[in-house]
C-alpha cells in the first residue's frame, strides 16, 4: 500500500461496470501496522508493513524501497502478500518517475501471482506530464490489465488539464475504457468526462 496507484492515477477505477477486471490488491487490512525506517542512506526509504492472522487467513507482510538519490527521479519497489481465502498470493510494485524540465515522465508494473495462476493479472502504465507555466499543466496516460485466461486486455487513457486560479483549481478530464470484462463486446467500451473545482480558504 506504500506504493499505491498506477502512473497514470487508476484510470480503470474511474469506470464501474459490472465484471470489470481489475487489478487485485495487496498490503492492506484492518489493524495493519506500517513502520517508517530511519534513512538507510542518502536518498533510500523503507517501509514494513504487518497485518495479523484471521480466522481462514494467515499474517501478511509488505516492505517497500524508495530511491531519491537522483534529482527529478524517485523509483519505488515493493512486495506484498495476499492471505485471504481463496486468493492466496502475492503482489509486486515497481514505479518510477523523473522530471526534466517541464515534463515529467512515469511508469509502473504490477504483478499478482496465485498459487494456481488461475487468478494472476499484471497491470503496466505509463504517463507524461507537461507543465505549461505555474498554473496549466497537462497529463496523459494509459494503462493496460492482462489477467489470466481473458480473451483481451484491459486498456484504458485519459487526458487530463488542471488549471490553478488562486485558491482555486479546475480540472478536466476525459477518459476511455476497452473490453473492461477482458472480453471483446463493444458494450464493454465506455467514455467518460469529468469536470471538478476545488477551492482552498
């Protein structure tokens, strides 16, 4: 959970339909315990996470790393188990980006493997953002879910402007979805636009 979202900011939870494949999660649960570590060295950070047993369900841990050493790159890689029943396996997240500039470059992988391999997904993303000036900037993105045994990928992108005026923020957004079920109906394509404003006292 430390390293939480795909590059181009989950795009695929942005669309709930009915037999979506998704990407199964890791590293979270109730009473879980997190612990910071110290700096290990300049520009690397840790994190260990620890979610005790259940009834039908074994502990689980999660540790991550974080490398900052560079400047404009910041790469993160970490591993999480899944215990609960029916769904034992175990999740691995690697994302990095770096800014140049007025473009910042992102990429991420996510892999859940199952004992069986029945229930595996990976999920890669990619995402770019051009900063205009301090108050317009730009992004796009896209991700991919392939989930074991599904006809197709999950393939979704988006646009997204956010504008800042003051203490004010809008932004804009349009985003696409296809064969969100992993299979090839043109009932399982969706659009989607979403305009917001937020403002700060």
């Amino acid at each position: 959970s430390a390293i939480d979202g795909t590059a181009a900011g989950d795009v695929w939870d942005n669309f709930d339909g009915t037999g979506d494949v998704t990407p199964t999660g890791v590293g979270t649960g109730d009473n879980m315990m997190m612990y910071t570590l110290p700096a290990i060295m300049d520009g690397v950070s840790a994190n260990v996470s620890y979610v005790n047993g259940t009834t039908g369900a074994d502990s689980a841990m999660g540790w991550s790393l974080t490398y900052t050493g560079i400047e404009g790159l910041s790469a993160s890689y970490g591993v999480g188990e899944d215990t609960s029943v029916g769904n034992v396996g175990e999740g691995t997240a690697f994302k990095a980006t770096y800014a140049y500039g007025p473009v910042t470059v992102g990429y991420s992988m996510y892999e859940f493997d199952t004992a069986t391999a029945s229930a595996d997904n990976e999920t890669t993303s990619y995402a770019i953002t051009y900063t205009v000036n301090d108050e317009l900037s730009v992004t796009w993105g896209t991700e991919e879910i392939d989930e074991t045994g599904d006809v197709e990928k999950v393939e979704t992108s988006s646009v997204r402007a956010s504008y800042v005026m003051g203490g004010m923020t809008i932004t804009a957004a349009m985003e696409q979805a296809d064969n969100m079920d992993g299979s090839t109906s043109a009932l399982q394509d969706r659009e989607r636009w979403a305009l917001g404003a937020s403002f700060a006292f």
